[in-house]
C-alpha cells in the first residue's frame, strides 16, 4: 500500500504559466453566461454519449476503481452521467452509489452482474439512488442474471425531518424520512405485479432471495438531522469479507441525514468515498493515509455566476458541498492520500468547467497527483 506523493510544482514554473492559467479560469467562468444553470446543474438537452462497451479486464490479484458515473446532480448533463463508482477487487464488484445512467453505464465499464457483491449508498438523494432499484429490478431473471444475493448498505431512518419556519408539505407522514430497507422493500411493493408475473410467466426467481438490503446503524455520537450532522467521531465497520474492509463516518451534507463516507481496504492498497460533504473534519480522520480518495467537487465560482440560481440555492451549495479549491489542501493533503480523483462534480457539463481548470484549482495546498474523473475512467490502486 505504497502512497504515490509528488513534489509540488517549483514557485518559478507557476510564475511562468500565471496568464495561462488566468486566460484558462476566464475562459471556464465565460461560459455561464452562454449556458443558464438549474438546481446548481447545467441544463442541457442531451446526456453523455454512452461509454463504448469494452472487454473486462479485472482479474484476481488486483484492485481497480472505476468511475461508472462522475457528474452532480439529478439534471442530465452534456458529457457526464450521474454518479456512481465501483471497487473491483480480485475480480469481485462493489458499487458506490448508482445515479441516473448507471444502469446502462454499468457493463459498458467491463463490469459484470454476475460479479457484482455488494453496493453502498453513501445517502439517500435522488442523484445517488435514481438506478438503485433499477439495477436488481431489470436483472434479477432473464438474460445474464444476477446469479447470488447482493448485499446492499445505506443509511437508515432520519428520525426527522429537518426543521423549517414556514409549514411545508409532508408526504407520507405515517414515515416522512424512510431509510435503505423501507426504500428498497417499499419499491418492490410498488412493482410486484411485474415481479409476480415474471416470476410465474418466465420462471424467474424471487428478487427477495437475491436483493439483501441493510440499513447502517450509525454510532451513537451525539449526530441527528436537526443537531450536528457530522461531530468528530472514529471510523466504524459497516461489512468485512475476504477481499474489502469497509469503514464510514459522518460526513456533513445538510439537511441530509445521516450522509457517510464510506473507505475500503484491501490487501493492494485503500481508497475512500467522501460521498456528498462539505468539508468536514472526519474526512481527514477516514482518509488518513489511503492511497486514493475520490472527492466530491463544486466550483463555487461558477455557481455564484449563475444566472437563474436564487441566493437561497447558492447558499444551499456552499452549506452541502466541497468548493474543488479547499479539498486539496484542506482533505487530500492533510490526510496524507496519495491520488485525489475529482468526482460528483458540479457542474458536470463539460462546456462549464474543462478538465483542466477542475485539476488547477483542486491541487491548490496539494502535493499528490489530482486525477479529474471522467465516466469509464479505470484506476489501479
């Protein structure tokens, strides 16, 4: 488990490229006048162009992430599906989250159902739950099924719901803040008639024995949906087999509660999964020393230059998200990682914010490599 630190870069060098650089963060700021945003995400009327199927090549002996999805949001974006990543390990799947397109984005990657263990939902938003049930629900029978039980791990009941000063709405009031398990088995209520009649037309199985939900019980450390959302606290096991050790903390993402950080470790080296957080103490305190920390990003700089965003909205960014120029210094480099993959960013449109401008400003206060996710993208840890 070798950490791959990189000097920085000398002071001269960046002397040189400052009006490069300059021209290349105006040109990226430029171009929110053309493109309007919508819930701190590019409207665009098209999303990103399917990745090409390839061959896998994951096998045993190894560790190898994979970014399926790598944009914010629950608005399609120009270049990017919604998020979701996945830990290959000694050829075995777990899934991170699984947003609009993971679904079709999934064996495109080189992944393989019948390969898939366990999947993890750092919390409960649209964006990271939209393929959740699609996944089991499209591929429990019929062609290239799934094969064995998967394990699925999420948050569980908020408890509450957050406090507001003007009365709004409740739906479902009899359980306003459902968790994983109510999610999961509230959805398979829901399409039990196509579930009974594949079951008795088609001889498929019982999706029951093959979808195996579980709500994380979280450590009693003081945190609640209306009080801290992410006081410091250790890591706690959530799953261990023989190929991951899987850890989590708190993380803070308001109003969502809880929102989890979820680190895995296996015998070729570590990565972590901050999940939706604004920057948050535990983050360090889970990263300390992995070798990849894949991090949620938004640019700040281009939302606040939004046109259609109200102040309320921005606000909402700045309170739940991590602004790409704080998580190299702040996270990445105070845990000591090695690699810092930008993923979950916001915006993901393409025209927004180039690969480039993301990588500039995330290795600010950062000596180790920045890589900037992209849908397909593989990394050997």
């Amino acid at each position: 488990m070798n950490r791959h630190t990189q000097p920085g870069t000398p002071q001269g060098a960046d002397r040189r490229h400052v009006p490069a650089r300059r021209r290349l963060l105006r040109t990226a700021v430029g171009a929110v006048a053309a493109l309007p945003l919508v819930g701190g995400a590019a409207a665009s009327p098209a999303q990103a162009a399917p990745l090409p199927t390839r061959t896998p090549t994951f096998r045993k002996g190894a560790t190898e992430l994979v970014l399926i999805g790598t944009a914010a949001g629950p608005v399609p974006m120009q270049g990017r599906t919604g998020i979701a990543s996945a830990l290959v390990v000694n050829g075995r799947v777990y899934v991170i989250d699984l947003g609009h397109g993971a679904f079709d984005q999934f064996e495109r990657a080189g992944l393989k159902i019948a390969n898939l263990d366990a999947v993890f939902i750092t919390h409960l938003h649209s964006d990271h739950i939209a393929d959740l049930y699609t996944l089991p629900f499209l591929r429990f029978g019929g062609i290239n099924p799934m094969t064995h039980p998967v394990h699925i791990y999420g948050p569980g009941r908020a408890g509450a719901l957050p406090a507001t000063e003007e009365a709004r709405p409740v739906i479902n009031p009899e359980n306003p803040t459902p968790g994983l398990t109510d999610l999961i088995n509230g959805q398979m209520a829901a399409t039990a008639y196509d579930l009974n009649l594949r079951m008795r037309d088609e001889g498929w199985p019982d999706i029951r024995d093959l979808v195996r939900p579980h709500d994380i019980a979280v450590p009693p450390v003081g945190a609640g949906p209306n009080g801290p959302m992410a006081p410091p606290m250790q890591p706690f096991t959530v799953m261990s087999d023989d190929n991951v050790k899987v850890t989590a903390v708190l993380v803070e993402h308001p109003p969502v509660f809880p929102s989890l950080a979820f680190r895995f470790d296996t015998e070729h080296g570590s990565v972590v999964f901050s999940g939706d957080t604004t920057i948050t103490p535990n983050m360090v305190t889970l990263a300390r020393g992995a070798d990849v920390l894949v991090h949620e990003v938004i640019d700040l700089q281009i939302v606040k230059a939004a046109r259609n965003l109200t102040p309320d909205q921005i606000q909402h960014h700045m309170n739940s998200h991590s602004d790409v120029t704080r998580v190299g210094g702040e996270v990445a480099q105070k845990a000591g990682v090695g690699r810092l993959v930008l993923s979950h960013l916001a915006p993901g449109d393409k025209r927004l914010v180039p690969d480039a401008v993301w990588k500039l400003k995330a290795s600010k206060g950062y000596d180790g490599r920045v890589i900037v996710g992209n849908d397909g993208m593989t990394i050997r840890v």
